[in-house]
C-alpha cells in the first residue's frame, strides 16, 4: 500500500496476507531508493513467527540506497512465538553519501497474554555494506528455551523484547551523545564508524519497547512515524 503522506518521502506498508510466518514459507522483499529520493518502508502490522512443524520461514529483504537518497527501513515488530523457527536476512548497499535508518524488533512472547518461548530456533542477520565494503554486520542466533537463555546477565536480565536500529549518514556522529541521552538503562549505542551509529534496546515487554524505540527514531528521522505505527 502507498498512502497519502505530508513530506516528501514516499512511504511504502509491506502486507503480509497469509497473516504470519511459519516452516517452510519464503519471503522475499526488495527495494531501492534512486537518486535524491526518500523512501520510508514499513508494514501493516507486526509480524507474527508461529510454530513451525519442520524447517525454517525465511525471509529475505534486499535494500539499495543510491546517491543522494534515503531509506527508513521501520517494521513493526516481529512477535516469536512457542515453537517458532525463523531465519531473517536484511542486507543493505549503500553508496557513499546515501542514508538509512533501518530498526529491526524482536518480541519473545506477547507477556499480556501469558506467552512464554521454551523452544526457538532463531537465526537474525543484518548486513549493511558501503562501496562493496561491509561496514556493519549484526548476527543473533538463538536455539532451544528463549526465556532462559534470556533470563542471564550477560544475555538479557529477564528481557521478553529487543530492537536493534542502525543509522547510517554522513552526520551521524553527530547525533551520538543526543541518541545517548535518550536511551533507557538497558540500552547501548556505539559509533563503529564516522558515518555508522548502532545502538539495541532491551525492554520487559513490546510496549517498554516502543516507548523507548520511538524518541530514538524520531531524533534519527526528524520526521513523524508512519501512521502505521499509531494504530
């Protein structure tokens, strides 16, 4: 769908009509933004991960960014159920001088209904390159009981959702202590690059979540969410 908006970006909502993901299922999903274009990504509804009888859901998002332009790769979150297997790729090519702010969230069970994930098979990767050089690669890989593997330290201190944003601009240095200043405690933001922020979030619940996600996105996009997100 391309709904009406204000500014000058064109906004784009993913449907997902077979209502979620499980074993077996292919997605795979493609855009670019050409030159001194802006172009906001976003989807429906979050996406749901069922129990999957046997092998994995895959889905697969390509993103190009040319010169000039702009991406906002902002999904609604992704919700894993029991028994869920899921392999999720976004691979991302910039060229130098183009912008992205990409967000990729992550709930282990919607807690207001009681849901636990005691088994899981996860595997999370993000690939952001710049001139065909990667200069950002994130991997999350999750097998067996979720809650306890979530349950440490060093691995979540009881968290039951993470988002992970990336903003890359060549002005992001510049945003780094602002970005900080709006993180909860349970959250990180590291500069690996000049032009590269990353920062993840960890909260108790999807809704935690948003409200910590939201002011991030906001000083990052200087820009409205799209109305999808206030549904």
């Amino acid at each position: 769908m391309f709904p009406r908006t204000d500014g000058a970006a064109l906004t784009a909502v993913l449907l997902n009509t077979a209502g979620g993901i499980t074993g077996g299922d292919r997605f795979d999903q493609r855009a670019t933004a050409q030159p001194g274009t802006q172009l906001t990504l976003s989807t429906q509804a979050a996406e749901r991960a069922y129990r999957a009888a046997s092998g994995r859901g895959r889905v697969c998002t390509g993103l190009t960014v040319q010169q000039g332009a702009r991406i906002d790769w902002l999904p609604q979150e992704t919700i894993l159920y029991d028994g869920s297997a899921l392999a999720r790729r976004l691979d991302v090519t910039l060229v130098p001088g183009a912008r992205a702010l990409l967000v990729e969230s992550l709930i282990f069970g919607r807690t207001a209904m009681g849901e636990t994930v005691r088994q899981l098979d996860l595997d999370d990767r993000i690939t952001v390159t710049r001139a065909g050089r990667i200069v950002f690669a994130d991997r999350t890989r999750m097998m067996g009981d979720a809650q306890a593997r979530l349950a440490g330290r060093a691995t979540g201190q009881g968290a039951r959702a993470l988002a992970s944003l990336i903003f890359a601009a060549p002005e992001a240095g510049d945003l780094l202590e602002a970005a900080r200043a709006l993180l909860p405690p349970t959250g990180g933001i590291s500069q690996p690059a000049p032009d590269l922020l990353f920062a993840r979030l960890l909260a108790p619940d999807g809704f935690a979540l948003r409200r910590a996600l939201i002011p991030l996105i906001g000083l990052f996009r200087q820009a409205p969410l799209p109305k999808v997100w206030m549904i």
